[in-house]
C-alpha cells in the first residue's frame, strides 16, 4: 500500500444521489496518531484489506481460518483482545475511520497478534457485494451509532432488510452477536433479529456479556452514565 491511508472504495451507485443508501455512520473526522499511520505504512501491506472490484475473500484474506466480521471496531481495543484469546480464528475490523485501524495494526504487531484483518469501507457495500453466501463464522455489532433521536431511527444499522442480508453470510450455526447501552435500541434490534426466519435467539430474551466479549470503551462510557448493556446473541438455523 501506498504512504497515503486507506479510503472507503466507491460505488457506481454511490455517484447518484438519488440512488444513495441512508448512511448509518457519522462521517466524522480524525487525528491519527503518528505511530498509527506508521503502522498503516508498514502493516497494510500484511494485515490490510483493499475492498474493491479485485477483493476476493479467501485469496484476500490469506487465512485458512474461520473468519469472523466485526462491524465498527472503533479503536480496536476490544478487536486485538478478542483475537489474542481466539488464535483459530480471523477477525476481519471493518470500520469507515482510518486512525482505529492503524491502532489495531500497531497494536497487533505489539502484542505479536497475526489473526486480525483490517479493512476501511462501508460495511453494507462489504458484506452486499463482496463476502460470498454461507462464507462467515460470527459477526459482531458493538455498540453501532444509536441514531437516539426518533427521526434519525431510519439511519440505525440494525434493520430487517441489514439482518437478512448478514444472516444470508453466516454459515449454518454461526452466530451473529450485537450489544448496545441504548435501551429503545436493544429493543429494537431483539424485535428485528426475532423476526427473521433464518435466526434462532440463544437466550430468552437478552443474554448476559459472554466472558469472552471484553468491555469496550463505548460500553464503559454506557456504564459511567448509568446506562444497560444489553447483549443479543442469535445463531443461523
């Protein structure tokens, strides 16, 4: 890869307006940290992914693993704990802000992690167009934007067409696990997971945090205001 850091790749139809998806993600800017794009420059090349009309999921990925989809790593915190205690496992961190990924990648090469993959796109054009069907182990949801004002709802990833289409990558018993400290949210992702067919809930209801999702930064700043964390973990039928 070059010097310059990764963008989101564009669709044809992203070039017509009237044809563009809601956006379900704040397109906010920012700083990265110097040993952050250091580790873009020295790392993408490995553990980067370049989705475009050339990706190709398994030579892309270069793992013989299964892979799991994390949507919104944010910082990665999380993403590096996860993939140092699952070592069998290739967590491919797809999120639309380039500083997190590049602490991913130097937070990765630290720690002597190999398993993470890390990708800078829109996860709906990923997931729609580039991951085959019945080709994912897990994919994870952590604390997605909350959109809390109800005219904003409409923007919220979680959404019965979104669910169809995730569940349609998962293959037979994988899994797809959400959380989120926003209430009308969590009650909104139970009732859009429950309705799809393709879906089974583990729990009744909400589940408790599995011991091996760590505690996240979004999740911490929940809790500082006093907020529920609710988990959801269905698997494909």
């Amino acid at each position: 890869m070059s010097s310059s850091t990764p963008v989101p790749s564009q669709t044809e139809e992203a070039n017509h307006p009237e044809h563009r998806p809601i956006r379900t993600f704040h397109a906010r800017r920012s700083r990265i940290r110097p040993s952050a794009k250091s580790a873009i420059d020295r790392l993408w090349d490995r553990w980067g992914v370049d989705i475009d009309d050339n990706f190709d999921f398994v030579r892309s990925l270069r793992t013989d693993h299964d892979v799991v989809l994390e949507i919104g790593c944010g910082m990665g915190d999380a993403t590096v704990a996860m993939a140092r205690a699952e070592p069998n496992t290739t967590i491919l961190a797809v999120d639309v802000h380039t500083p997190g990924l590049g602490v991913i990648l130097r937070d990765c090469e630290r720690d002597g992690v190999s398993n993470v993959r890390v990708a800078c796109c829109d996860a709906v054009t990923l997931i729609r167009d580039h991951i085959p069907d019945g080709s994912l182990a897990g994919i994870r949801i952590y604390f997605p934007d909350p959109w809390p004002k109800q005219r904003q709802h409409k923007r919220r990833l979680i959404q019965p067409e979104f669910v169809s289409l995730a569940s349609s990558k998962l293959r037979s018993s994988g899994t797809l696990h959400l959380a989120t400290d926003w209430q009308n949210y969590a009650d909104q992702m139970l009732e859009v997971l429950s309705d799809e067919p393709t879906l089974h809930n583990t729990s009744e209801g909400f589940t408790a945090r599995p011991q091996w999702r760590p505690v996240t930064r979004f999740e911490s700043r929940g809790l500082r205001l006093g907020h529920t964390i609710n988990d959801l973990l269905f698997t494909k039928v």
